[in-house]
C-alpha cells in the first residue's frame, strides 16, 4: 500500500489526483475500524493529517468557516460561542483520544447517518468546499450526503472547508444512546432558534438515511412562537414534537427499533425547543 503525505493543500489535491481511487485518510477514527474489521482494503492512502490548511478557522460576522481537518476536541474548544450546537455535539463523539483524532471532515465523509456533527450541520444549512485539480466548488450538505455512507463527492476531490451561515438565537444538540457516554446515537436532534430571522431550523439523525429537516414541523413552531414575548405554549411544543416524529424515517435494528427512535427524537425536539425558548427568553 502507497501512503502519500502532503503538508499542502495544493500537495493534497494533487495526490489525490494522481492515484486514482486513493483513500483520503483524515483522523482515521472511522478507517481504522473498517480496516481492522477486514471490510476495507486500501490501496492507496493520502494522509491529510499534516496539512495545515485543513485544521484552520475563520469566524467573521458572515460566516464561520471551518478546515475540514478540525478535530472534534478543537471544535469544541474554539467554537463554543460562535457555533454551540456544533461544539455540543463535538463533545459528545467518543473519548478524549477520539475527539483529539477524528475530523469534521471526516465524520462528513464517512456519512453515517449516527454522525453527531451532521444534524447540526443540517439545521445550520451548512455547505462544504471541495477541491480538486480541475477547481473548486462549493456543495450544500443536504446535497452532498445522498444515502447511508454515500455522498457526492467525485474521484479525486479533497473536502476542504465546512462553511457555516450566522445563525443568531439559541442553539442545542441532544442525542440519546444506550449509555451516557462513548456511544454512538440512537437518535440526535439538533435545534437554531434564530430570534433575529423568526425562525426555528432542525436536523435529526439516526433516524434516516441521510439527516432530515423535518420542514412542516419547523414551519408551524415558528408560527406559535410568541417571538415578542419569547414563549410558546405547551400544546405547541408537543405538536411540534409529533410532527418531528412522522418525518423521522427510522430503521430497525441491532440497537434500537424504529419505534423507540421515533419515539426519542420527538423527545429530543421537544426537550431541545424548551431548553431554547429558556435561553433567549432568560
């Protein structure tokens, strides 16, 4: 196996033109347990690790831009004011030497639909930047993950920034799992309250194949919201909570039932509303 590491970001792009079919390798948090589990055989890796561009961050009044090789401890630590849901959600991946090691990037690469940052990513309408030698190009995340670890990203093309729009309200990212910590989700439900825009936006995951929005359920609560006197009724939280629930589109399996998913990331919505509305009306 070739390994290939660059310390540029214009070496990145141009190693991973030049072996085609080559595994991008970030924090290998995800890699590795494909590998030694024997469902994976790469031939060719490119390790980003030492490309400082990756791990850089701008935070300006118009964006929050993130390198792709920021790490879930660097997120969590940098981020805290500008992006909360985010950095709440980089808290929760895995142990300490995990967050020190697996990537945003990454986690949006790999596109489990269990991946904590992706539901924030959603509700914030976060795109990303790919780059490859034949130019750039900018890709919304609701367009680039397509299925259960499948996205759209082309042969040969490095992610090399998430670009993250101002959201300016309250924030939150709850999960549930089958113990307290170093779990993966069962269900996750990301929450903006944006109490400038009137708007409430949410992402949900482990309950489809891909992080929904459930629309219709955004769109009513933003309706109930006195956004004068920042409340909302208690019958508006629990239809908001329903109508999460029916655009939850879960699976059975070896860790939980649809139902209990369904079930969870109606509770996690709910929760998540409450928990807002007590941050912006404080």
């Amino acid at each position: 196996m070739s390994v290939a590491w660059p310390t540029r970001l214009d070496e990145a792009v141009d190693a991973a033109a030049a072996t085609p079919g080559a595994t991008l390798l970030a924090g290998g948090t995800d890699l590795a347990v494909e590998v030694n589990a024997g469902r994976r055989r790469p031939v060719a890796v490119v390790a980003l690790r030492r490309v400082r561009e990756l791990g850089e961050v701008q935070i300006t009044p118009a964006e929050v831009v993130l390198g792709a090789g920021m790490t879930f401890s660097a997120i969590a630590a940098e981020l805290a004011a500008a992006v909360p849901a985010l950095a709440a959600a980089a808290r929760t991946v895995g142990s300490p030497q995990i967050r020190n090691a697996g990537t945003v990037g990454g986690n949006i690469a790999t596109a489990s639909p269990a991946g904590d940052t992706l539901p924030v990513l959603a509700a914030l309408d976060a795109s990303v930047e790919l780059s490859s030698t034949a130019g750039t190009r900018t890709v919304p995340l609701r367009e680039l993950i397509t299925g259960v670890k499948c996205t759209a990203i082309r042969p040969g093309e490095v992610l090399v920034r998430v670009r993250v729009p101002p959201a300016r309200g309250a924030q939150q990212f709850l999960k549930v799992g089958t113990r307290n910590a170093m779990v993966i989700a069962l269900a996750s439900a990301a929450l903006v309250v944006d109490e400038e825009r009137r708007t409430v936006a949410c992402g949900l995951g482990s309950v489809g194949p891909v992080p929904v929005r459930p629309v219709e359920a955004e769109a009513f609560i933003a309706g109930e919201i006195d956004w004068g006197r920042l409340t909302v009724p208690e019958a508006a939280v629990a239809r908001f909570a329903e109508l999460v629930a029916g655009a939850a589109r879960p699976i059975t399996d070896h860790r939980a039932t649809a139902e209990y998913r369904r079930h969870a990331v109606a509770v996690l919505a709910g929760r998540a509303l409450r928990r807002s509305i007590d941050v912006i009306s404080a």
